[in-house]
C-alpha cells in the first residue's frame, strides 16, 4: 500500500509540475549548464523541462525547493538550493546524499 501511495504522489508530482514547464519560474532559474566542483559530470537543464544528466536526456518540474526528475520507469525528487546570485546550485536526494553545482558561464 505504501509503494502505491508513493508512486501515486509520484505521478502526481510530475505531472503537475510537467503541466507548467513552459512558464515555471522555479525551472527559469534553473536552466543552463551546472557542473560539479571538479567538472567530472555536467547537468543540463533546458527551458522546456527537458535535461541531459550522464544517465541521458529526461524530462524535469520544479515547484517550491524540489526538483522531480521522470528517468523512463522511475521518478526522483531532489530538494535544491540556488544561490541568492544564482551561481551555485546544491542538490539532495530525500536519503540525503548530494552536491555542489557551479553554474557553467558561456
């Protein structure tokens, strides 16, 4: 029961978040190019609600501090922080294992 409950938040979730990618602020902030302090993986985020991690291209929604990133069968949600001068980026999964992202500058 308790599987069914998560997953139906789930897909609630994303869907919800999925219905605004267009005109989410949350996601504005987001997109562009973050690499990890020592540039060994690159997240891309683009302003349709799409992205490309090292796992492949996905699709994403943010609402509030959390990210719900749909990975085919599977849906993650991240919590995120972004800098007050939007150069930093902190993620974290809900078992609390994460990091730092420093925006990539063109």
């Amino acid at each position: 029961m308790k599987n069914k409950c998560i997953i139906a938040l789930l897909l609630f979730l994303f869907t919800t978040l999925g219905s605004y990618a267009q005109t989410s602020n949350n996601e504005q902030r987001l997109v562009g190019t973050w690499v990890t302090e020592g540039n060994e993986e690159t997240w891309i985020f683009n302003s349709a609600g799409s992205g490309t991690w090292r796992w492949g291209t996905t699709r994403y929604g943010a609402a509030g501090n959390r990210i719900a990133i749909y990975w085919g069968g599977d849906t993650s949600i991240l919590e995120y922080y972004l800098s007050t001068d939007g150069r930093t980026l902190i993620l974290y999964y809900l078992d609390g294992s994460g990091g730092r992202l420093l925006r990539k500058r063109p």
